[in-house]
C-alpha cells in the first residue's frame, strides 16, 4: 500500500514541476599569460606585489553557438549575452588572476550607463583573441582601471574619475587555450505556470490519494469488526 501511494505522489508531482532546458552549449578554458619584462612595465606600488615577466593566468566559459565564424575578423561576443548567464557564477565565468593578490572575475566588470557590462570574449577570424574587459578596482587606498583589449591588457591610475594613459603594468595574454572541456551551468527549475493538463494530473493524483485512504480505513474497520 505504501509504494502505491508513493507512486501516486511522486505521479502529481512531477505533472507540475520539471527542470527548464538550457539555451546554450558551453565549453570552459584556460588561459596563461605574462607580465611584460622591464621594470617599466611593472611599476610601483604594484611592484611590491608582482614581478615584471610574472606569469598571469586565468579561466572562462563560452557558448559554442556564439563563437564566429572563421573569416569573421576581430568580433567581441559578451558575456551577457550568453542565454544561460544568471546561472554561471561569476568566477566560473570568467577569472583573471594576475598574481600579488591581484584578481578579477566577471562581477568586477565596469557596467556602463547604457546597462552594458564591459566584458565580452575577443574573437580574431573565429578563434580566441583574448578579451575585451574593463574593470575599476582600489589597490592600497587609490583607485586604478585594468583595460583588457584582445591580448593585451594594462593597468592605469584613475584621476578626476578617469582612467590615464600612465600605465603602471602592462601584459599580454597567450592566444591558445588549454583544458579546454564541456561546461553544464545549473539548470534553474521550471517557474512557469502549469498547463491546464497539468492540473488534470494532479487531481487524478489526489483522487488516488483518497481512495488510498479509504481503502486503508475501510481494511482496518475490517481487521478492528
């Protein structure tokens, strides 16, 4: 009687409930880096942090759908565009990690006035070109911008609430991925509202429920008389 009524149960259940399918397919990447050597390239206060020549290194996922195609030329794909990013975190999106202490993910990205965030994957005829990011941060009590364009990155001070062209680091990004595999982002559960059928099968189901009980009665009144 018990599996009978667990069966019904689990029966109306799932008639209302169910898990929304992902839009996307999605691969996760490594990538490597370095600091540019001279120490010019690599100035205080960072310095007290990170080397010049220093290895920077990082991951990120991408929507295989979204990826150009080869022929295409320079081409940014953003990240929110991507139909599944509210269920990506933030660092699984997208890391950057230039060592000292000093690391970026996908939440640290300037969001303009127009709601665009400055984040997107750079493509160059359909392969990886690194990325085009933008994020202003507070390194040791002073404000600094980190810009990102392809392969190339630098950090700068910020004054009078924009960025300088005084770089205090600058680097390069290896345009070849490595550990490169299938990525599933959390599937997020159906919030949609049930079908009209949907409602049919959970009264069958609690019809099943009721019979169940009175059936349970009816046998104990039997074995009590």
């Amino acid at each position: 009687m018990f599996s009978q009524c667990r069966a019904i149960r689990l029966f109306a259940l799932m008639s209302v409930t169910g898990i929304a399918a992902l839009a996307g397919t999605y691969h996760s990447a490594t990538f490597t880096g370095n600091l540019s050597p001279g120490s010019a390239n690599v100035q205080a206060p960072f310095n007290s942090v990170i080397s010049q020549s220093g290895a920077v290194g990082g991951s990120f996922v991408f929507d295989d759908q979204l990826v150009p195609a080869a022929g295409t030329g320079y081409a940014n794909v953003f990240f929110s565009d991507f139909p599944d990013i509210v269920n990506i975190p933030n660092a699984t999106a997208f890391y950057l990690n230039l060592g000292g202490g000093i690391a970026f993910d996908l939440g640290s990205a300037v969001v303009e006035p127009a709601a665009i965030q400055s984040a997107a994957i750079q493509y160059k005829d359909g392969s990886f070109h690194g990325f085009f990011f933008v994020s202003d941060f507070m390194f040791q009590g002073s404000p600094y911008e980190l810009n990102m364009q392809g392969t190339l990155f630098a950090i700068s001070p910020i004054v009078g609430g924009y960025a300088t062209l005084q770089n205090r680091v600058t680097g390069s990004l290896n345009s070849s991925l490595t550990n490169v595999q299938s990525f599933v982002p959390t599937q997020p559960a159906d919030s949609t509202v049930p079908e009209p059928g949907s409602y049919v099968l959970l009264g069958t189901g609690l019809a099943g429920l009721a019979v169940v009980a009175r059936m349970r009665r009816q046998r104990v009144s039997t074995l009590i008389g």
